[in-house]
C-alpha cells in the first residue's frame, strides 16, 4: 500500500477506537484516530491523503455530517461508515450521501482491514490520476503538443511559432502516423483563429460522389435527395481553420475547385447561383511528393504551387530516435490519465528494443504501445513488462538520457565499422539523412571512424 496514505478514524469509544488503530498499525496502515467530528473536519481537505474511517453516532455531530462534509470537500474522498445494529436507514442515507461503503457492528479485525484496504487503493489511484492531469495540464504548450528534443523537432516548432497566427495556407509533409494533424492543430491553436472551428476532413475517407457536398456544401433540392440546405467544411470553417487530410487522394475535378477557394476566398453550394466569402485558413496534409505527382499528371501543378508557399515536413520516428523515451513518458503520463491507471516504469532491455524498432507506423505506433503498456497488454517489441525493485523504480544504474545516447552511440558506431566507415553508407543503413547522421557523429565523438563518402 502506498505509505504516504493515511487513515483518519472517528470514533469515540475508547476500547473500539483502540482495536481499529491497532487492526490498522498491524496491517501496515498509517492511522490517526480523533474522538469527534469537530476534531476531524479541520484536519480534512480536497486532496486529502487518505480514507475516513467514522462511527455513526458521535458526540455532537454525527458521522453522517462527516460524510457530507466529506463529499462536498472532494467528491472522491472515500468515507467508511461504522453503523450499529439497526441503523439499517442510516446506512442507507450515508451511501445516498457518498459514503463509500458501511461496516455494520461487531465486525472483525480482517472485516475492517479488507475495506480499508480497498477504499485506500480507491484513494491511491484517484490522486495519482488527478496528480497525472495536472503534469499534462503543465505541458499545454507547444512543447507539450509537439514532443521532442531533437533538431528536427525543435525546428518544426520554430515553424509553427513563426506562421501561426499568419494568414498564409501551408502544406504538412510527412509519413502516415507522424502527428500532421497534430501539427495542424498547433497551428489552429496558437493562432488569433483558436477561438472559431477547426474542421478537419479526410480527403481519402470520403467517396468522390460525396466529397463536393462534403467541402461546397448544397442548396435544397440541388439533387436527389437534398432536401434541405448543408453547409459545406469549407464554410463552417469560416474564421477558422480547415484541415484537409490526405490532399493527394483528392479528385482532380476538386482540386479545381479547391484553388479557386485559395486564390478567391468564395465558396460556392451545389445548386446556388451566388458565392459566399469565407476567411478561412486552409492546412493541408499528405504522404506522397506532390511536386513528382504533378509530374506524373495525377496533382494539379498550379494547386501544389499555391499550397507550397509555407511546408512543414515532419521527420519520421526513425530519424529522431532520441525522442522516443521522451514520448513514451508522454504517451504513458496520457494513457493513465485516460484509463484511470498508474503510469509504468520501463526497463533497459525494454528501452534498447525501443530504440531499435523501425517504427513504419512511427508516432503513432508508438502510441499504442504506451497504451498497452499502461494496460499491461504484451507487445512482442517490449517483450516481458519490468519488474519493479524494492524502493517502485525499474532496475538499472544509468540514467534514461545516458542510456539513450550508449545505445545510439553503439549503434552508430556498429553500423560505420560495417560501412567502412562511408558516412553516405551508413546513413543510407540507418535510413537517415546524412546531416543527422553527421551531427550524431559529431555529438558521440565518432568522427575518427567516419570516411569521405557521398
């Protein structure tokens, strides 16, 4: 049991007060006993660490006003009810009133201690859920949307920060799982445009007969089946930012009316004879080159040309490997916040597997791994989950940067020796440009291994 918590037990007898304290000090529970409400009150608050252990019948107030006291405090602070034969209807208004549960007298020693017990781990959990909300809370800023330490990430924060709250459109580059519409986002909320909608459509989620209506919306009767007027996204959109997901896989005849929308700020319903005016900022995303599709004839030129004065790339998971503990521990801090779970340590081992997964489904992947791992779920990347050492912290002597940068270090190093020490090699290995793998060289004191190399 977390030894931080405590019990607070109100009882007035002298002989049942002492049994519960030394049930409770015997099995390992912290305890604190008073004689009286008014004794009690003052020394509870929200957040308070621990249980209420109190009799129903006191001097001077009772125990129900402890529970009410209690519940408008902290509606999560548990209160166990001590009640006496034939006090059935208190019992019953104490659970109305949010008591916890009820022990009915006599009751055993073991009686008392298994409902502590679970009223404490009740406790444990819910502070630990509140305290998990307040670290994330703490990380609203960019830095907490877009996590990483890395250059890569560093310089895409510069991006948004610069571009945000500027009327330019701008096109996110990067492959599937890599945050773009998290990035969309940031730009939607560190901009003057937070308050209005972001409206966020997946160009390759709808079928191509539907996707007019979708963006342009309609006017009543415009075809079988409209019966009345719809606001299209691009509309509802209006002061605000519209996201559009996979752009690569929008139709051709849309992509005209699409670079109508950027160059005229109108917009046009299916069936109407008049355009609206819309102030809308327009964010695009995809995974394919644009410019290459263009070429190909499957892209408008003109629309990638109007969408490509500001570009975003993101990078890949594997060519930012030192932010992957770093995102784990976000990933996790959210996943137990989200399930109501403790967050998880992790191991050595488990973080050297991390580090050398390729991560084709990158941030995102990553993801649901820290979803399993706080659910306890096996993952064949993370293998057996750690077991805990005395004091709660995983095994291991070495900090979580200083293990990231030996193993980084070693893997580089391992991959140049195979290289011959050709940098355009090694970087092609490790499927990473070769100016971050210069700059990693260079961090790790590895330059006399490298060679020339293009």
């Amino acid at each position: 049991m977390t030894p931080d918590l405590t019990v607070l037990l109100v009882e007035d007898d002298f002989h049942v007060q002492l049994g519960c304290v030394q049930a409770l000090q015997l099995a390992g529970l912290g305890v604190e006993a008073v004689d009286s409400a008014e004794a009690a009150l003052p020394r509870l608050q929200a957040g308070f660490p621990g249980v209420v252990v109190t009799d129903m019948r006191l001097p001077g107030a009772d125990g129900l006003s402890v529970v009410r006291h209690c519940h408008g405090l902290d509606r999560d602070l548990p209160v166990i009810m001590i009640t006496g034969h034939g006090d059935v209807s208190l019992a019953v208004e104490a659970m109305r009133s949010g008591a916890y549960d009820f022990i009915p007298k006599p009751f055993s020693p073991e009686v008392l201690v298994e409902v502590v017990k679970r009223a404490l781990e009740k406790r444990r959990l819910t502070l630990e859920v509140a305290q998990l909300r307040r670290a994330l809370a703490a990380r609203a800023d960019l830095s907490g949307q877009l996590v990483g330490r890395s250059p890569q990430m560093q310089r895409v924060r510069q991006l948004i920060s610069e571009v945000a709250d500027s009327p330019v459109d701008v096109l996110i580059r990067g492959e599937t799982g890599t945050g773009k519409e998290v990035v969309a986002r940031a730009l939607h909320d560190h901009s003057r445009r937070k308050t209005a909608p972001f409206v966020a459509l997946n160009c390759g989620g709808v079928p191509d007969s539907l996707l007019d209506s979708e963006l342009f919306g309609h006017e009543a009767g415009a075809f079988t089946g409209a019966q009345k007027r719809r606001v299209g996204k691009i509309e509802y959109a209006h002061q605000g930012t519209l996201f559009l997901d996979e752009l690569e896989s929008m139709p051709m005849g849309m992509q005209i009316k699409l670079l109508r929308v950027l160059q005229d700020r109108v917009v046009e319903r299916l069936g109407a004879n008049q355009g609206q005016q819309v102030d809308v900022r327009v964010v695009a995303a995809t995974k394919d080159d644009l410019l290459q599709r263009s070429r190909e004839g499957t892209f408008r030129a003109d629309l990638y040309y109007r969408l490509n004065v500001m570009t975003i790339d993101l990078p890949p998971l594997r060519e930012r490997r030192e932010d992957i503990p770093l995102l784990l521990e976000h990933f996790t801090l959210l996943a137990a916040s989200r399930f109501q779970r403790p967050q998880p340590a992790i191991s050595t081992e488990q973080l050297h597997r991390l580090m050398a997964h390729s991560w084709p489904g990158n941030v995102r992947e990553l993801r649901n791994v820290a979803d399993c791992l706080v659910l306890g779920v096996r993952q064949d990347i993370l293998g057996e989950l750690p077991p805990p050492s005395a004091d709660g912290e995983p095994e291991g002597g070495l900090s979580l940067s200083e293990t990231v940068d030996n193993f980084e270090r070693s893997l580089i190093a391992e991959e140049m020796k195979r290289q011959g020490g050709n940098i355009a090699r090694t970087a092609k290995a490790l499927r990473i440009p070769k100016t971050t793998l210069a700059d990693k060289i260079r961090k790790h004191g590895l330059g006399a291994q490298a060679a020339d190399g293009a």
